[in-house]
C-alpha cells in the first residue's frame, strides 16, 4: 500500500475519538499556573546530511538527518523519511501506537515519507514529501488538525492534518501547530485561547485555519501563547499574548501579526515558551521576551550562526560546528556542566562536531558528524532517550552502547570493550592491535560483530587481546600475542579469530593483560601467555604461546580474573586462589607487601565467602555473599574503597557500600552495581567513576542512576554495565571510541541516544 493511502486509513485505527467533532470548541478563559511552557520546535531550516563518521551505522533506522525536541520526547527522522521517537508517551506522543513512556526510541508507525518534524508539549508532527501533514498525540486543543479535537482525545498513531497538500515548513508550539503553504500563507490549528492562531473567532480550531493578513511569509515560529513569522525581507511579525515581550514591540497582545521593534533583516527565527530569537543577516542573534525585555536585545557571545533552536526557557545556536546555549538551566539543559541560568551563550561541553540541534521543554539533542544523537538535560519520562529510567540521568553520565539490544556477557581491555549478543561478539573502541577482530586494525566508536562467530557464550578481553567462550567448548582469540596470549602456538598478531590450542570443553574464560586462562568441564585450569611473574600458575617463568597447566588441584571452579601480573579463581566453595605478582599484595596471602610471587596457587587471607570476583591491574576485589565488597592489593590511587592510599596483603572492607550485586575492576578503579546506582571508587582521570568530575576517589562515589545491572566491565579509563534488558552503557574516556556511542567525546554531560 502507498505511503499516503496508509496514512489517511490511520484515523481509523488511532486511540482518538471517532465520531466527527466541531470544527472549534469553546474553552474558560486561560489561567497562567506559574510553570514555563515549552517550545518544541524542529528543524530550522532544510536538515543537513550527516558527514563520514568513525563507525558503519548498521541500524535499519538508517543515520539520522533532524532531530526535534517536545515537552519531555524526542523524535530523529533518517534520510528513508522514518522516524523513531523516545521519552514521554502518555498522550501517545511517541507514535508507536501505544500509551506509554519510552526511554528508548520507538518507531513512529505508518511513517515512511516524513522530511520534517515539528514537537509540541505532547503532540508531533511530520511535513510529508507530498505537502501533507500527519500529527500524533495529544489533540484536547485540536492540535493534530484532523477535525476530531475535543478535551481529552488523543491519536497514538499519526492522523492526517485536513486540507494540506502544500506545506513547505511546519513547526509547532506548546498545544498549537502551524504550517507554511507553498504560497506564501500561513495556516495554525489547536489551542488558540491567547490568541496564537492569529483567528481570535474561537479559542481553538481542530482543523487549519488561515492567519489573516500574511502573505510573502517563508519561516513561521509557534510558541506558548503567541506566534512570530518572518517574511522574505527579513521582517519579523508576532501576535497572540505576551506579557512577558515575547511580541517583541512592547505590547501584551495583538490580534493581528504586528512587526518586531527594530528588526528587519532577519534570517532565522524561533519561539521559545515566553521568548523569541532571531539570526540578522551580520550573523548576531537577537532575542526578547522572558529574560531579555520587551523588545530585541542582542545575545552576548554569540556570532556566526548557522542554526538556532528555542526550548521551554532556553536557547541554543550551532556555530562553526559548536554549540552555545542561554536561557534557563535548572535541569542542566545548557550542557555547560552546571545548573546555573545565563544570558550569554555558554559552549555545551564535550560535543565539537554537531550538525543540528533542537531545544526541548528541559532538554536538548544535538546531531553529530558521525550520524549520532546526543541529549542532555532532564530526563523526564526518558527524554534522554538511552534507556535510563525516567525522572533520572539528568546530566546524564553514561552512553548507550548502539547497535547493541540482546547483550547476555561483556568485557573490557584497553579502551575497548566486547559483548556476546545472540551467539555473536560485538566489540568497539581501539583497534590497532587487532583487538576487535574484523580483520582490520581500525578503531570503531560503534559496535561491530567479530566475522566468524556466532556461537559466543562468553567474552573475555585483556589488555589488547579478546578470547571468546564457544558453545562446542573450543576457545577462539584475536588481537595481541607477542607474549602467545592467543593460545594458537604462535605469537603471531591476529585480526581474525584463531583457535586455542587442546581446548576442547572450556566452561570458564578469562583474559589479564598478557595472558588468558580457562576452567575445563573436566576440572582443570590452563593458562597461556606471559608468565614473567608466574601468572600461568606452573611453577615455571617462561611464557607460553599454548595452555599449560595451572598447578594443584583448585577443585570445582566458578569464576576465573586476571590482572596484569596475576591471576585468580573462585573456588566452588566461595575461596580464593590466587598465583603470579605479589609486588603490592594483590595476591592477598597476607605476606608482607613486597613479597615479589606467588609461583602457584594459595588462599586470599580472610575471605571465604566470596560469590564474584574483580582483578584490577594490581589489586583485586570481591563481592561477598553478604553483598559487601572487600578489595586488597595496590592502594596508592584510593582503588581499594578504604579510605586509603597504601597497599594492603589481606582484605580491606570497601566503605559504605552494601548491597552490591554486581563488581568489576579496572587499571586503578572498582565499581559496584547495587539497587538503581553504580558506586565507584579510585582513579578518576577520565571520568570512568561515572560521577560527572574527573577528581578520584577513596570511598565510593555514586555515579548514575542505572537500574538492573547484570555485570560490570571496567578496562584502564573506561567502565561499562550490562543491563537486563540487553542494553550496554559505557562512561569514561572515549578517545578510541570505547563507549560505542558512536563518537570519541568523552560522557561528562551529552548523553547518546541508543537508536534501534
């Protein structure tokens, strides 16, 4: 069925009411309740086509081209004319057809053909390329256009806007929507009780109604209660309410389009809630209303502008490839970092490379170079859009992987990471050691399947090489091997899989910096790699390029962790074995700290109820049944959680943390996943605790709020989580492209949107 023949059957099946409504309804005089509304808006102009990024976006979304922000959602339509929505949906706003929010994106459904997009407070909408109009949502104001407004109705899915077939732009206000004809005109429909539709005949209009006395107009800018066009010359008119100047020449009302004070060649223009903004011809930026005056007064610190975009009670321009935002702040929506409200333009920290940007209620997404889409601000009803639980994230400081939905295992090296997902392994980040496996030595800032495998149970990743469980029981590694941590005989670099040799029913897998180990069904564990510290457990310093035999009998093994220079295994019966360096007690024997090695297995000191284990470089953590966690080992950087900075041959309790369910270990860093949070602790250079600072930390810090976290994976600056559902999140330094959001930028205040 064409596109345009399934959108005119959508009525049908929408949540809105059936029966054919009043053209307009009557309403109570309005009541300001104190709140500042939003201005939704979408693109400013024609959506520009992202440029070669450093990752192949495999997504059948395709690489957004615009982003449009509404009252606490989003939406970013692909260049096929899709559209996949995120954040709040209660009014169906989302388009999915159903009633509920989303913290992910979700498919508009019937939409195929969309080149524009335009949010208001609880409604969307979309420019088709035939000139037609289709909104979902919220309609009690008669905004969706489709004659069927009335309090309390609402459409899920898109409905078509009656008697357009000629739109050139489309935007939309809090509860009303306007469009551009191709002659000129300028028509409004929904909420019309301040007068924004330019028609004060009734107080809202459920289908469009021409604004009288427009004409030459090639730009229109809804906002709260008032409306602003632009016409060909530059001219800019507004009318509707504005008791706070957003009419921009003084008055408090006006009827009729009036001319803006002062303002006659202006190139851009948007409507914020109680503000406007226009872009002049020399490349400034004017704004009045809220926060500026009654008439224009020009923004500080802000020239050369090639977009702008107004929200609830901000705005925010791309200029030569940066971002600068103004206005209100309480919600982090600037994305300087602060919460602090400015009348100047402030650069959004951590995003170089946008090429679009929309300003929500609270929030703001930008689009990136590399075909991404980033949001910071609130994250109410998941506006953020990567999978965080609503109401939380603000400021978010953890990236969604993308690419990746089904993650089951997950690991981390060197500023790269791996997953198992549906029998595959995906990895992303650095490269250049063949560490990803796809038979390049290119870096990947998203996440990509290692050719090959597809029967994956479990991933293991050390410093620069990646091992992978099989379900036959066999080994396969790739990546670094100039110490024989591939197990293949040789120590011959791969960027393909080999496999281990004499492997043949491995149930455990683990990777250390340059070496690896396996538990086999039958009882032993096998090491391989380098071994200049007895970290393969033989006795003997030599390393080995195939699987040697740990020695002793460790007995039932559940879990294998490596560091750097040692090694350890949790044991059936909740011990501890571990062998190899011993340089800052990370063996835990309780030996003097110093004692060189440990040549073969022997019991951490104080620990015997351990049910998960963390190797870090040189110290070790556990996570005790009781849901403590105790760490001994290396100190100096506060990685033991003590409260210290020395180094310990026995087990510290890690402060003020209970409850934990999941752990991991990095170079100089822990986390701990307890109820709805990740705690960590330690190094802090690059942001990996995950607390929005880069400053280090002996106790834990509490970092995001991240629900349901399986496992955690820490590399050297980076750390991920697993979560139930599926999804990956990563936070730290991205400068390999670790955190598989799809750039390099580091997630101290833009947050990835996880795109399906």
């Amino acid at each position: 069925m064409p596109a345009r023949k399934l959108l005119l059957a959508l009525p049908l099946l929408a949540l809105a009411a059936c029966d054919e409504g009043p053209r307009g309804y009557g309403t109570h005089t309005p009541t300001k309740t104190g709140t500042t509304p939003s201005k939704p808006t979408g693109s400013t102009g024609t959506a520009t086509k992202p440029g070669p990024g450093t990752g192949t976006q495999v997504s059948p979304f395709g690489p957004p081209v615009e982003i449009a922000a509404g009252g606490d959602h989003a939406c970013a339509r692909s260049e096929n004319g899709s559209v996949d929505c995120w954040g709040r949906g209660s009014s169906g706003e989302l388009g999915d057809g159903n009633l509920r929010d989303s913290p992910k994106p979700v498919g508009v459904r019937g939409l195929a053909d969309a080149v524009q997009l335009a949010l208001g407070t609880s409604h969307s909408c979309a420019r088709t390329r035939d000139g037609q109009v289709v909104c979902w949502g919220s309609n009690v104001h008669g905004q969706l256009g489709d004659g069927q407004g009335r309090p309390g109705s609402r459409s899920a899915m898109p409905v078509v806007v009656r008697g357009i077939n000629d739109a050139t732009d489309l935007r939309a206000g809090d509860d009303h929507t306007c469009a551009l004809r191709r002659s000129g005109g300028v028509v409004c429909w929904g909420d019309n009780r301040g007068g924004q539709l330019g028609n004060e005949v009734r107080t809202a209009w459920v289908t469009p109604t021409q604004v009288p006395g427009l004409t030459d107009i090639i730009e229109v800018a809804p906002g709260a209660q008032h409306t602003c066009v632009r016409t060909r010359a530059g001219k800019v008119l507004c009318f509707g309410t504005g008791p706070e100047g957003q009419l921009g020449d003084g008055a408090s009302k006006h009827s009729a389009p009036a001319p803006v004070s002062g303002l006659a060649d202006a190139t851009i223009l948007v409507s914020g809630g109680d503000h406007s903004c226009a872009l002049r011809r020399a490349g400034n930026v004017m704004c009045w209303g809220s926060g500026f005056g009654k008439t224009p007064v020009a923004v500080a610190g802000v020239d050369k502008v090639a977009e702008l975009s107004a929200g609830g009670g901000h705005t925010c321009a791309r200029s030569k490839g940066n971002l600068l935002c103004w206005g209100h702040n309480e919600r982090g929506q600037l994305g300087d970092g602060t919460r602090d409200n400015r009348n100047t333009g402030a650069p959004v920290r951590g995003l170089p490379d946008a090429i679009g940007l929309a300003a929500g209620a609270r929030h703001t997404c930008a689009l990136t170079h590399s075909g991404g889409v980033q949001c910071w601000g609130s994250n109410d009803g998941g506006a953020l859009g990567a999978g965080l639980l609503p109401g939380g994230g603000d400021d978010g400081q953890a990236g969604t992987v993308r690419n990746l939905t089904d993650a089951t295992d997950l690991s981390s090296g060197n500023a790269f990471s791996c997953a198992v997902a549906a029998g595959t392994v995906q990895c992303w980040g650095a490269g250049g050691l063949g560490q990803l496996g796809d038979g390049t030595l290119a870096d990947r800032s998203l996440a990509q399947p290692v050719p090959g495998i597809s029967d994956a149970v479990q991933v293991a990743a050390g410093d620069g090489h990646v091992c992978a469980r099989r379900s036959s029981g066999q080994v396969s590694c790739w990546g670094q091997n100039g110490s024989g941590q591939l197990g293949d005989g040789s120590k011959t670099m791969r960027n393909k899989p080999t496999t281990v040799d004499g492997i043949a029913d491995a149930v455990l897998i683990a990777a250390g910096g340059e070496h690896s180990c396996a538990a086999r069904r039958s009882g032993p564990v096998l090491c391989w790699g380098k071994n200049a510290t007895y970290q393969l457990g033989n006795g003997k310093k030599d390393d080995s390029a195939r699987p040697v035999g740990v020695a002793g009998n460790l007995g039932p093994v559940t879990q294998l962790s490596l560091g750097t220079t040692h090694s350890c295994a949790l044991l059936a019966g909740r011990r501890i074995m571990c062998w190899g360096g011993n340089y800052f007690g990370q063996v835990g024997s309780g030996h003097t700290v110093g004692y060189s090695e440990m040549p073969s297995p022997t019991g951490v000191q104080k620990v015997d109820d351990a049910v998960e284990l963390a190797a870090g470089d040189d110290h070790t953590c556990a996570r005790r049944s009781t849901g403590a966690i105790a760490c001994w080992g290396k100190g100096d950087l506060g990685q033991l959680g003590a409260n210290i900075t020395s180094n310990w041959s026995t087990r510290v309790p890690v402060k003020d943390l209970s409850g934990a369910t999941a752990l991991g270990s990095g170079r100089a860093f822990s986390c701990a996943a307890g109820p709805g949070r990740v705690m960590c602790w330690g190094n802090n250079t690059s942001g990996q605790l995950g607390n929005g600072s880069r400053t280090g930390a002996k106790v834990p810090v509490a970092g995001q709020a991240i629900a349901d976290v399986l496992r955690l994976a820490a590399g050297v600056d980076h750390a991920c989580a697993l979560r139930s559902g599926g999804r990956v999140m990563c936070w730290g330094s991205n400068q390999r492209g670790q955190l598989g959001d799809g750039t390099t930028a580091e997630s101290l205040a833009p947050l990835a949107v996880a795109l399906p």
